[in-house]
C-alpha cells in the first residue's frame, strides 16, 4: 500500500459533526521512542494558531495543548499504551459543539474542549514517526 508524504497538510473546514479518520503504522527509528502528531490548525508556518494539538508519545504518553498568540496553552497529558510501534492504528477526530472527541481503533478515548473557535481552523497537519496509509474527511 502507498503512504502519504509526511508531513501531511489537508485544507479543513470544520463545523460540529465534521470527522478526521487517519490510518497509520508506527515506526521505530533507531535510538528514539517514536512519537508523532495531528495538528488543527489557522494555516501554515509561522505566527499559526493550533486549536488542538495531539501529540502521541509511544512511550506512554498523550499530550493534548492549543497554541495561541505565540504560546502554550495549558497541556493535558495523559496515559496511554493503545500505540505500538510496528503496529497500524486508526485515529479518528468528531468535531462536537464542546470539543474534540478522539476515537483510537474504534474506541472513545480522549475529549479535548474547543479553545479556538471551529472556523478559525483551516489545515490539518500530520507529522512524525509513522508511515500515513490514509486520510479521509467526513
């Protein structure tokens, strides 16, 4: 099967009930813990805003944040072993009126509250350790 480039940019236009579905494989690179991670975002490059940043440490760990006016926000981390590296994985992101609910092969897993509003975000970012094998929107 093809994989898609990394990084992965997709223009969005997110409103409630709107759904990401991403299909990936973990790498191992020699020497790191893989981690990788999905960005909503303004746009592109410097002096973007993220409304939801998913970063996924497979050590264990997620790490949930926004960035907003050339800052951190106040990260939620969290603990998590549902990410094997040489393992594929389904991520799935519904857009709800309070939040992003993340959905991890099939199972509800993380909610993440609006801190931007939902039309200021405009791309998708995709990036890290991991071989993309799809991005669908619904």
């Amino acid at each position: 099967m093809d994989s898609l480039p990394i990084p992965y940019y997709q223009s969005v236009s997110l409103s409630v009930g709107y759904m990401v579905k991403i299909k990936a494989n973990v790498q191992c690179p020699c020497g790191n813990n893989p981690e990788f991670v999905v960005d909503f975002c303004t746009g592109i490059g410097e002096g973007k805003s993220i409304a939801f940043h998913f970063r996924v440490y497979t050590n264990s760990t997620v790490v949930m944040n926004s960035f907003q006016e050339g800052e951190w926000q106040e990260e939620k981390r969290v603990f998590s072993d549902l990410f094997t590296p040489g393992q594929p994985f389904e991520l799935r992101f519904l857009v709800l009126d309070n939040g992003y609910q993340v959905f991890v092969n099939n199972k509800s897993t993380y909610l993440f509250a609006h801190r931007l509003p939902l039309q200021s975000v405009k791309m998708l970012e995709v990036r890290g350790d991991i071989v993309l094998t799809s991005v669908d929107t619904l």
